[in-house]
C-alpha cells in the first residue's frame, strides 16, 4: 500500500485537503486525532502530563486544558521537549497500528509536524499543502483568535517554508478557491492510484 505523508504550516489548508481526500474515499490516518485520543480522560498519556505539570493542565471537567498546555509549550522549551518524547512514540505505534488493518490501494498520513517529528520513514511519497506566510497568519487569526505574535511563534517553531518546499514530492498551492483545491485533489488521487497500481 502506498503511504502519502501530507503535511504543511499552520493555516496552509492540511485538514480541508485531507477532507476532500477522504470524500474521494481515501483512507485518512491523521496524528492529530489520535493525539487527542491519548490525551482524553483515563488515557495514561494524559495521567503522565497532570504528573510532570500539575493539576492546573486540567479543566474542571477533567480534561485537558488546551490552552494552558500550548501557553506553556511556546514559553518553556523544556516543556515541548518532554510532551513531544511523552507523545511522539504513541502517535507513531498508534498510526502503525492504523495502517496494518487497512487493505487500500493508497493512504494519507496527516502529520503536521511531518518534518519536525522525523516522520518521513512511515511515508513512501510527501505531500506539502503551502500558501504564503501572511495568508497563514490571516486564517489562523479567524480560525483560532490568536495574536499576529502568537501566529509567528508557532510558525517559527516549525520548519521553515523553503525546507518543506524543497522536500516535498508533491504540491499543492492553497491560494485559490475551493473548487480548484478539490481539482487539485482529484488529480493527485488519480496519480497515487496509478503508483499503487504499479506495485501490485
């Protein structure tokens, strides 16, 4: 089965893209989802963060505060380090896991932090979704209300935009409209239907 890792910088459009792939049928594996799996309620990943940083990581509910976590991973690098060799081994066993049970012609690993990760080894073929940085910064300022500053920490604590373009075996440009992404799509598929057909 062919492996496509998608990825790309916060804003470019990764889970619109891996949305209409899914449309097209595609088996969509994606990290962030199982990264919220373990850290739900009871999950043992979730037990280790409220060890190593107190009880004020949870909500009143119980569950993960978000917010306070992403506060304290952008100011304490220490503290990105240890969530990323707390969760990065679970999501990777967890995506193995995914793909050994599929019996499809090709899948998508949505991994966002594909580069930053070391990742590249679950993929076969890389898919990088890219836009300009300042359009970037618009979308994720209406998506999550966060400050211009807040946006370009997190951009800066990715690989940079030259890197992913430069590794990249496929691209696709998030600039235009929703019509011309889902072509976009269409034609990517057609191609990794074809490459899968080629190792059968």
């Amino acid at each position: 089965m062919l492996k496509v890792g998608l990825t790309g910088g916060i804003g470019c459009g990764k889970t619109t893209v891996s949305e209409l792939f899914a449309e097209l049928g595609v088996a969509v594996i994606d990290a962030d989802l199982i990264a919220r799996r373990l850290v739900q309620p009871g999950q043992p990943a979730l037990r280790q963060i409220v060890a190593m940083w107190g009880k004020d990581m949870l909500e009143s509910d119980g569950s993960l505060n978000r917010s306070r976590l992403r506060e304290r991973v952008f100011s304490q690098p220490e503290t990105k380090q240890a969530l990323e060799a707390l969760l990065h081994p679970l999501i990777f066993q967890a995506m193995r896991t995914e793909m050994a049970v599929l019996n499809n012609p090709y899948c998508l690993l949505a991994i966002p932090l594909l580069f930053e990760t070391q990742m590249t080894a679950l993929a076969d073929r890389i898919l990088v979704i890219d836009c300009p940085t300042q359009l970037q910064i618009e979308r994720v300022r209406r998506r999550d209300q966060l400050s211009t500053g807040q946006i370009e920490a997190i951009i800066a604590s990715q690989v940079s935009r030259e890197y992913r373009l430069a590794h990249a075996d496929d691209l696709i440009e998030n600039t235009a409209s929703n019509d011309k992404l889902a072509e976009d799509v269409k034609k990517l598929h057609n191609l990794y239907l074809s490459f899968s057909n080629c190792q059968d």
